[in-house]
C-alpha cells in the first residue's frame, strides 16, 4: 500500500523526530507548555483554528489536599516504540488492573519491527510519553501520523472528501489507536496516583496541542476505553460510538451452561452447525504457546491472505508480524485451526488473550473451499469454549457482523474522539455525529430487542443494565469541562 505522505506530511514527521520536552510547572498545563514552547506552525487549510483557549488552563491540585502541592511534567515526542524502556511502557499500559494485550510494548513494537506499521506504509510512529519530575514515566499515548485512513475501522472518509472539496487537506492526520486493531482499550494511558486525572487531562490537553503546532486537519482518538472517551468529551473533543458485538460469560460453567440461556429455536442452529463441521471430516484445535509451531503460522499467514483477495481488502500484516507474534507472545496467543482427515489445516482463526477477554482477530480458510458452518466454529463457538475455560468474562470478536447476534453476541458501543482544527470541518463532522449517533442508537436497540437468541428476561436485563451504564458513562467525567472549540470564528 503506498504511503500517501507529501512532502509537508515528512516535514511534519521530522519536526518531531527528536524527543522535545516541554515542561511547565502547576497551574499551567503541559499543553501551554508546548504551545508557549513554538508558535503554531502556519495553517495550511481554510478556516484553521489557533490553539483552543482552553489549552491554557490549570492542571489541578493534588487529590491528596495538599495545598502547596506542585509538579512538574516533561512530554516528549518519540518515533519509535522501541525508544522508550518495555518496563516502563507496561508499567503504565497495564496498571489498571486489566492487560489488554494490544496496548503492551511488545505488540505495538512488533507492529513497528515487521514492518507493518512504519512509516513508508502511512504510519509514521508520534508516541508520546509524559515523566514526572524524577523522570518515572507517568503517561503514555500510541500516537501515528497518518497519511491516510486505512486500517482504521472508524471510518471517516466522508469527512475527508468535504474537506478536500473545500480546499483544504485532510492529510495528514493525527491517530491515537492501535494498528489494523479494531478492539476498545486504553489510549491516554495514566499511571495510578493522586495525580491521575490532571496527568490525564494534560495529556489529552497535549494531543491538541501537538495537533495545532503541527498545523495537521485532526486528531482522531478510535476505540478508546468508555471513561476515557467520556472525559474527553468533557473536555471538547467530539465524540463518535459504534457497535460490535460482544458474548459476555455470565458465570457459565460449560458451552451447554451458555446453549441453556437461549431460545430453543438459536440452540438447534448452533447444536447444528457444530454437528456440521464434524460431518465434513473436520477437526478443531486450539492452540497457544509452543503448541503453535513455524508451519501453523505458514498455513495461516496464507489463509489471511486469502480472506484479503476475498474481500478485495488490503494485506496489512506482514508475514513477518505473524512470525513475531509466535515468537514473542505466543503464550498470548489461541490459534484455532480445523484440519481435515489427512491432518491438514484448512483453516485457522487469530485470537489474543487479555486478563479480561478473548479477542478475536483474523480468520482464513484455504482458496476456493466452503466449509459449512467452519466460521461459526473456529471464530464463536470455540472462543466462547476457550473463554468458559480460562473464566475470561468476554469475547470481543472484532468488527461487524450483525450474523453474530444469533451465536450469542450481543450489540455493544465502541468509543471515539476527534479534534477537527477546522471550524468548518467541525461544524460538518458535528452534524455528521449527531445523525449517525441517532442511527447508532436505534440499531443498537433494535438489534438487542429483535435480534437476542437469549430468552427475553435475559435479555431485558442486558438491556438494562447497558443503559444504566452508558447513562452513567454521559452523565460524568472525572475532568472539568474546558473545551477545544477554538473561540468564535
């Protein structure tokens, strides 16, 4: 795939190649900091806003009550993973009690190292890394600078179109999100501490601040996790759901436990289609650690690139991504594979294991071969098998597929924020949410009430306590209300 980065775009990605740090002492945010360190470069769209007046603003005390109480943060720029310590990183990304496998360094650098999320591919690595004064890394962001808006799965390409029908160019643009990844997690990750939220609310304060200095149309913050998106809104940024759809254990003790929950007629169609798969002189394993060996990820890395012809989709995974995958995460992996009655694999479906999910990534089955109800199989049922087993309370199992609600996923929100520095960009992408977010809201309800195999008390209790909880999620937010409106143009 090429790049799509112009020459401003490298000019762009070099202005921030060495780690600049910008440091201000409380009340004042990093963000000034880093807007008082270098003018703004130069709009180079219409109608571009200079940086929001609420980028000025305080930090906040300490939560602990004292009232002389300050710090000091240094933010620095890095442009490749690998240039900030894995202890460090994972110190942060993993401190909140749930592992979430695609935040950890050892991912995000496998991205970098196959060569599968670099630059000369449209994704130039802009992470960025908050210290404290003693130096002890105390935030982190995945930060890509993109000349483009493949692998995203938020998808915004009707807002670019305007925008460039108006003049203006839409890359690059700025992306917080994990590569080719379409699953919900941490993005401004925050060590814990008295200082949680103001860290939190400097570093985000920060990534408008970067936006703005590097005269860029966006900044676009995809699947972030639900608290995080709601004190983002808090501060301005506007804010985007979807759906996915998500099976969720509720203290099942086998896949007959799960069969038991739902309508008589969704467990014949499940019972069938397993029955199915064994008819055909199939067999399903599942695999992880060094039971996954060298030829699996052969066989794999060649079905996924047969779901990509398919599809008429792009490759973005290399095949060395797959090879660092099993060599440095295997135990992190479950590869399902169904092999025929010679032993061959046939097929095979990716997952990663989180301390709280199961996630299911890619799927492949050889060219030119139907297997009925193989899919089924490899991508829900044997997830939700591994899921019981291990106690895991969910199974996310990536993007779209409404054919999922019937195999005992349920429709669930996913969570975004985007800055757009043009005011007339924002305006339209305003309108945009705003529909959309109408339509998102009745599909999710419809699919839920018309669409659950769960017998309808099960069901309405979903309904329920999801409601309950994104009332919640709107209603509050551990951060003030400053906002990123840029004034009254």
């Amino acid at each position: 795939m090429p790049p799509f980065f112009g020459t401003a775009t490298l000019r762009c990605a070099q202005a921030l190649s060495l780690p600049r740090s910008w440091t201000r002492r409380n009340p004042r945010t990093v963000a000034d900091g880093a807007a008082a360190a270098a003018a703004p470069a130069a709009p180079e769209s219409p109608d571009a806003s200079q940086p929001p007046a609420g980028a000025a603003e305080g930090v906040g005390g300490s939560s602990t009550g004292a009232d002389s109480a300050t710090m000091q943060l240094s933010v620095s720029v890095v442009t490749a993973i690998e240039q900030v310590a894995q202890e460090e990183w994972d110190a942060v990304a993993c401190s909140g009690g749930e592992v979430n496998p695609f935040v950890t360094w050892k991912f995000l650098w496998i991205l970098e190292a196959s060569g599968s999320a670099v630059r000369e591919e449209g994704w130039a690595p802009q992470h960025v890394v908050v210290r404290d004064e003693a130096g002890k890394l105390v935030g982190c962001c995945p930060l890509y600078l993109k000349g483009h808006s493949y692998g995203e799965y938020v998808f915004d390409s009707s807002w670019a179109n305007f925008y460039q029908m108006r003049g203006g160019r839409y890359y690059p643009k700025l992306q917080s999100c994990v590569p080719f990844t379409p699953v919900s997690g941490p993005r401004l990750m925050v060590a814990p501490g008295p200082y949680r939220a103001p860290i939190l609310k400097a570093l985000a304060e920060t990534l408008v601040a970067i936006t703005d200095r590097m005269a860029v149309s966006s900044l676009h913050i995809t699947f972030s996790g639900a608290e995080e998106w709601a004190a983002l809104g808090a501060l301005g940024l506007q804010q985007r759901r979807g759906i996915q759809f998500h099976w969720e254990n509720d203290g099942y003790s086998t896949f007959e436990d799960f069969l038991a929950a739902l309508k008589q007629s969704k467990r014949k169609n499940i019972r069938q289609e397993r029955k199915a798969v064994a008819k055909q002189g199939l067999t399903v394993r599942r695999l992880t650690g060094a039971a996954i060996q060298p030829h699996h990820w052969d066989k794999f890395h060649e079905f996924y690139l047969n779901t990509v012809d398919k599809r008429w989709g792009s490759a973005y995974l290399t095949r060395r991504f797959f090879e660092m995958l099993g060599e440095e995460m295997a135990d992190q992996v479950l590869l399902v594979v169904a092999e025929n009655a010679d032993g061959e694999m046939v097929a095979g479906a990716l997952n990663l294991i989180g301390s709280h999910a199961l996630y299911g990534r890619q799927w492949g089955c050889e060219a030119g071969r139907e297997y009925r109800g193989l899919h089924f199989e490899c991508c829900y049922y044997q997830a939700i098998e591994e899921a019981i087993k291990r106690g895991l309370p969910r199974v996310e199992a990536g993007a779209q597929g409404e054919h999922k609600v019937q195999r005992g996923y349920l429709p669930n929100y996913t969570y975004s924020a985007h800055y757009c520095r043009d005011t007339v960009l924002r305006s339209a992408v305003g309108s945009f949410l705003e529909r959309e977010a109408q339509q998102i809201n009745y599909s999710w309800q419809a699919l839920t009430l018309e669409g659950s195999p769960y017998k309808k008390d099960k069901t309405l209790t979903y309904l329920m306590e999801k409601i309950s909880a994104f009332s919640s999620l709107s209603s509050g937010s551990s951060l003030d209300s400053r906002s990123f409106d840029g004034g009254d143009e």
